[in-house]
C-alpha cells in the first residue's frame, strides 16, 4: 500500500518564495511506500532555485538503491518521463522555470529528513553573445521540440529578429546574438559550417584550423565541407598527431569525435568515426566530403589542425593511410557504414606502412558476406616489387609478413534486401625478433677494451652482453664477451675501442708502434674512434714521430686525409689539437701522459702503423715541435689547441731547422695576450746552440716580426690568466741568403790574407 501527500505548495514572486524551506512530514505512515508532491508556482519568466539541504543528488535513469528516489517535472519536461534523481552526488541545486513539480518517493521504513529544500527565486534574465567567423562559414542555432521557452534574438546592423527554433546565420560579421533564457546552453545547440572549395590543384587556406571561441559552453558541432571538381580527390593530412578509428557511435576519452563523411551517388557514406592521436595520417577521398568535428559543452576546444590538398583520380571511395608504431601493438579498423552495408560495387584501400624489423599479422574479426547479383567481393593485397595476393573474406589472412602492403577491399551488386558487405579487422604488429649476435674476443688483442653505446632515441633498441641488456657496455681488456644487438639501426649505437700502453720506468719503456686492431667481423656497426692512452714515468718525455717521415698540426679550415687525422690529448683533458702526415714536423715531445684518437670514416685503410712512440729523458716545456720548414711555401705554427687557449702555466717550443744558405722572416701574425693574476707570458727566440736571445717580449710588450739567419729555438709560454688567455699564430717564410754578398766577402778575405802574407815576406828578405 502506497500513500500520496499533495499538499505541499511553494508560491513564489520574482523576488522571493513561501515559504521558502521546503519541509516534509517524515513521521507519517512511515511503514507504507510514501510519495510527497511539492508544487511550484510563480510567474512567468521567474526562476525558481531548490537548495539542496543535506548531501547533494545525482541524476539517474535506475532506481536508487537507499529507497529514496527525486522526480523533477517542469514546464519543458514530459511528465510521462520526468528527471530522476538519487541521494548522494554533486548536484546541490535544482533549477526549474515558473511552474514545475518535485516529488520524493520513500519506501517503506526509510527515513526522510523533515528539511529537504530552500527555495529562492529571481526574474530570469536572457543572454548575449556577439560572432564573427571567417568568410564562409555558417553558424547554425537549433533546440530540440520539447525544450523549455526561449528565442533566440539575432541583430545585425540595427534590425533584430526574435525566433523560437532554429536560427541560420551566413557568414556573420560583428552580430550580436541574444537569448532570452539564462542558460541557453542547455537547450541549444550549435553548428559551425565552414566550405572549402578547391581547384584542380590547391585548396583554399591549405592547413584547417576549427574556431574554438564560438559558444564556449554549448554543445558544438563543427562541420567541413571539402568540394573538389569531378576527377580528382580530396585528403586531409594529420600527420603531427594521427587519427584512431573507434566504432562508429561511440565518444573519445577528450570528448573530441571526428566523423568523415562522403557524397556518393547513392547517398552519404560515414568512412568512420575518430578520436584524436592514432595511427592514421592521411585520408583521401574523391570529389565530395565532409569532417564532422562534436565537441560537448564546457569543454574546451582543442581540435586536430591538419592539412588540406587535392589528390590524384582514383576510383576508390576512400583511400587511408596509417603509419603502425614501432614494438607491439594492435590496431582495428571497420568498413565504411559499419555494421552496415559497405556501398555496392565500391573499393577502399588500406595503406599500411610498416616499421622495419617488423612482422604484422591481419585478423578478420567479424564480416558478412553479401549475395551477389553480379561480380563478387574479396580482399587484394599488394606490396612493391611482388605479386598482387587475391583472397576470400573466408580464407587464412597474412601471418608474420613484412614490409608495406595495401589492403584493398572489393564490393559487388548485392542483392539489397538480404545482408550486405562489412567487415571488422585487426592489424597486429610485433618485432621481428632476430638479434645480430656476436662474440667479441679481447683475449688475442694486449691491453683493449671496447665501449658500446646507445645513442638514439629509439625505444626498441636493445644491446645486450651477455644476456643483460644495457644502455652502455664497456668489454674489458682480456675477456670474451657475447653481444647482441635487436632493431638497432647503425646510427643509433655507438662504437668505441681504446688500448693501453704504459711503463713503470725509463728503461721498460719499449719503443712501440701505433696500429688500429682488428676487431670481430661480426660486430654489426663499425668503429667510430680508436684511442691509445700513453702513460709514462714523471721523469720521462714522450717522442711522437710518423712512420710517412711528418706531421702537421691541423688548424682551423685546413682539411687532411681521415685516416691519418690524429687527436692528441693531456690526460687531465687539455687538448693539443689535431695533427695530420705530411708536414713540417719531424718530431713531437710531450711531457705529460696523453691519449692519441683517431677518427677516420673507414677504418679498413687504417691497415698501416700511424705513429711511432718511444720514450726519452725529461724536458723542461710541455711539449716541444721539432720543425724543417718548407722551402716552397710558408710554415705555420700555432699554440697547442689553436684557436683555444693555450694550458695556464704551460710551455711550449719550436726547434726550427733551417736549410743551410737560408734566412728566415718570423712574423707574428696572431698574438692575443691576457691579464696575468701570476707569472707572466713569453715569446723567446734565440739561435740554436748561443745564449743570447735575439727577442724577449712579455704580455705588456709589443712583439715584432724579425730576420733569423740560421736554425733557432722559438719558445711560448703562458702565464694563470686573470682575463682573456694567451695564443699565438707564427708564419716562418724562408729565403735564400745573398749569394754574391758571400763571394765578395770570400774575395775579400783572400786578398786580405795575400796582403798579409807578402808583408811579412817583405819583412823577413829585408
């Protein structure tokens, strides 16, 4: 037995409500099914607010489960089906129009607090909103029939029209639309229609971009029409963020479906139904389309911008790219109209684009076959350089295959009364899994390691030793390593090696030959640099010299052979810069341990010995160049790491060589000086074998270019720099010394002697 209290009236003013607590009798007839009717009454155009006292309610189309259910009928709602709502949510207030009814149904022995609501009311207010969309563009205002009153008022220019239902505005320019609702929002909604014509070639504007601050709380539908003439087809490109195909009808997690839809003779077609970030980049269709773009209330716009083009003829209805991901995944797709009918007579084609040590496998999930008046369906698969694969929907599909394919889908004339064509796929895509493996031996190799290192930003790249994969791996000197390298490309893995070659004292220091090693063929990327690290007593001095007779010091724009390009290196990091064969330097004396790297693009022409090393009593510089300059052309000498700085508290020095009847013209062509915090700097030169300098300049002093007659000693050293550093650039150019001049003074010299030897002759006779 159920009981109905209809007693309960709320009249409200404009201005306020009584009474204004809405109350029930909870204490009656509680053992009985109780059904309390509050009625609402006010004005027109008043809105009347209930203030949920207590927990909030939520909205429900179930019964509640606590025996207390809320029914809201108002002016706008079927009464048949009015809103059902249960204890227990976020909605604390309900908003209902001049005449509306709420009714709590209360099973028997379930408590009903006595205070429910607090009523209020206020006149209602309309709504204004000024739009201006690009040229072409359409903005459509429609409600549905059963909606609350309200009219939508339009003016442009100074003439206003008011109307109930829908409302087209064509290319609006500055117009002021106005609703005479509070929140329109919930009964209207809103279309914005935009046309893009293209010619044969281009289509207008190129890149799409969706208007996002059109009726930022209504629910929107943004709508694309793409026309192209006759033989060509149109595609939009979404390459930067993709499209995922999901059934057709369902929503996107962000609340943003897109929808792709085309003209055909025989009526419009859905291609399918997308959400934002996928796989799908390019779709292409012909002559006539359209990208439907819903967008619900209160969320934000945040729409895909893609491209616009013309693409070639095709005979196809659609034509859909998709780039698959690297590593494992699966991805569906769907006809066009899926679950129903694919058009008859009709193609569309897949374009697969696979990523390498790849296999995909394709599974038909779900199909029906038509019958067919004339022709018939199948499935066509087609991959560059081999043979078209024909296929029943029936038949096995490509299991483990690799590489590219075009899966193309072929309809007949059905017979239209009995099921039609559609089909429901999966692409499944996962790593080929063939490993390069390779056991590198150390063991035959004296004193090499080798490094490996990932580089790239691939995600699938895995190198691995001895089953444990890592990000670097270092093989040490002597030991046996098992490498494997799974969907590594060579650019995406580094390969390094480095030798050892130290002495304890002077006399266990061998003289040695710097060879590159020859590591395992099956290391499936090539060496990027070898590295001989050289450490030597304190005591003693290392002597570089070239197996080709010289070196060079490579300096800035000048280019040598790769394969001889070595980098020399101080062990605490100071660079001596890059030297190459053939030049001027016989020798170089380092006094400090030093790493020698070389770099060349192919190391198989590294076959030869590239540096001599032994080892001799100390030096006072820190290294020393011994130097024959060329006769033919100008030598250039350059401070270590030239044009860095040179190491603070450093010295280095030159023992020139000259020709014999030879001068040389030292020019400083490149001098910068620091300020010194301690010591300062030096430019010696002095001739070779004599203690008399013939220059001497420090940091304060000016340098200038002078004439040295025989071989000489150029010495550079640098102060601990307060500010700026110290380097210099030397130009040697040799000219022969005056010939003549020397005869002359030859003759002289005899004849001087002649006189001298007949004077004592005369002497002695006398």
């Amino acid at each position: 037995m159920s009981f109905n209290f209809e007693n309960y009236v709320t009249e409200c003013t404009q201005q306020m409500c009584k009474p204004n607590v809405v109350e029930a009798q909870s204490s009656i007839l509680s053992e009985f099914t109780r059904t309390f009717i509050w009625k609402l009454k006010a004005p027109e155009k008043t809105l009347v607010s209930l203030n949920v006292l207590g927990d909030g309610l939520t909205k429900t189309s179930q019964p509640c489960s606590e025996g207390l259910q809320y029914s809201v009928v108002t002016s706008g709602t079927n009464k048949v089906d009015p809103t059902q709502y249960c204890r227990g949510g976020f909605e604390t207030r309900l908003e209902l129009s001049n005449q509306g009814v709420v009714s709590l149904e209360a099973k028997p022995n379930t408590k009903v607090d006595s205070l429910l609501f607090q009523a209020s009311s206020k006149p209602i207010t309309g709504r204004i909103m000024s739009v201006t969309s690009d040229p072409l563009t359409n903005v459509i205002i429609s409600r549905g029939p059963k909606e609350p009153d309200c009219q939508i008022c339009v003016t442009e220019g100074s003439q206003q029209t008011c109307s109930p239902q829908i409302r087209r505005l064509k290319n609006p320019h500055n117009t002021s639309v106005e609703f005479t609702c509070p929140q329109p929002q919930n009964i209207f909604n809103v279309e914005i229609n935009r046309e893009i014509d293209c010619t044969e070639k281009t289509c207008s504007g190129n890149t799409v971009h969706t208007e996002t601050t059109f009726f930022p709380d209504f629910n929107r539908t943004f709508v694309f029409d793409f026309k192209v003439v006759a033989t060509r087809a149109f595609q939009m490109v979404f390459e930067k963020t993709g499209l995922r195909q999901i059934p057709n009808g369902e929503t996107c997690p962000d609340d943003h479906t897109y929808s792709v839809i085309i003209f055909l003779r025989t009526g419009l077609t859905n291609i399918g139904t997308f959400c934002k970030g996928g796989h799908v980049t390019n779709i292409m269709a012909r002559y006539k389309g359209r990208l439907i773009l819903k967008v619900p209330g209160n969320v934000k716009v945040d729409p895909v911008d893609f491209q616009l083009n013309v693409g070639p003829e095709t005979q196809m209805v659609a034509i859909i790219k998709v780039n698959l991901p690297r590593g494992v995944s699966d991805t569906d797709f769907i006809t066009p109209n899926y679950p129903k009918d694919f058009p008859d007579q009709q193609q569309i084609q897949w374009e697969f684009i696979v990523p390498g040590m790849h296999n995909y496998t394709v599974l038909f999930l779900d199909h029906s076959t038509p019958v067919c008046l004339n022709g018939g369906v199948g499935v066509e698969y087609q991959q560059e350089d081999k043979r078209v694969t024909k296929r029943l929907l029936t038949d096995p599909q490509p299991q483990h295959y690799q590489g590219n394919f075009n899966l193309v889908l072929t309809n007949c004339e059905t017979n239209s009364t009995l099921t039609g064509l559609s089909l429901s796929y999966r692409v499944s895509v996962m790593r080929s899994g063939h490993p390069v493996l390779c056991t590198l031996d150390l063991t035959k190799h004296q004193r090499v390691s080798v490094q490996i290192e990932k580089v790239g930003s691939d995600p699938f790249c895995e190198i691995s030793i001895n089953s444990v994969v890592k990000e670097n791996i270092t093989v040490a000197e002597g030991t046996t390593a098992n490498l494997s390298f799974l969907d590594c490309p060579k650019d995406d893995v580094r390969l390094t090696a480095s030798q050892v070659i130290a002495c304890q004292n002077v006399a266990s220091c061998p003289s040695a030959s710097l060879s590159v090693p020859t590591l395992d063929s099956c290391l499936p990327i090539p060496l990027q640099n070898f590295t001989w690290q050289l450490t030597i007593p304190n005591e003693a001095t290392l002597d570089l010299m070239s197996p080709t007779g010289s070196l060079r010091q490579s300096l800035p724009g000048e280019e040598c052979d790769p394969s001889t390009s070595l980098r020399l290196v101080e062990a605490g990091g100071f660079s001596f810069g890059d030297f190459c064969s053939n030049g001027v330097i016989q020798k170089l004396q380092v006094h400090a341990n030093v790493s020698v790297t070389i770099m060349p693009q192919d190391f198989t022409r590294c076959t030869n010995p590239l540096l001599n090393v032994s080892v001799s009593p100390e030096i006072t510089e820190t290294i020393i160049y011994r130097v024959s300059p060329n006769i033919l052309s100008s030598t250039m000498l350059a401070t270590p790491s030239w044009p860095q700085e040179m190491k603070p508290l450093s010295t280095v020095s030159w023992i020139v060589d000259l020709p014999s009847r030879y001068k040389a013209h030292l020019q400083f062509i490149n001098v910068t000086q620091p300020t010194c915090a301690d010591r300062h700097t030096c430019i010696k030169v002095k001739l070779l074998g004599q203690k008399e300098e013939l220059m001497s300049r420090r940091e304060d002093e000016k340098v200038e270019n002078l004439w040295v007659e025989q071989s000489f000693y150029l010495n550079m050293s640098n102060c601990m720099p307060e500010k700026n550093h110290f380097g210099a650039r030397t130009m040697i150019v040799l000219q022969k010394k005056n010939d003549l001049l020397i005869i002359l003074l030859g003759l002289f010299g005899a004849l001087l002697v002649l006189v001298i030897v007949l004077a004592v002759v005369c002497i002695v006779i006398r």
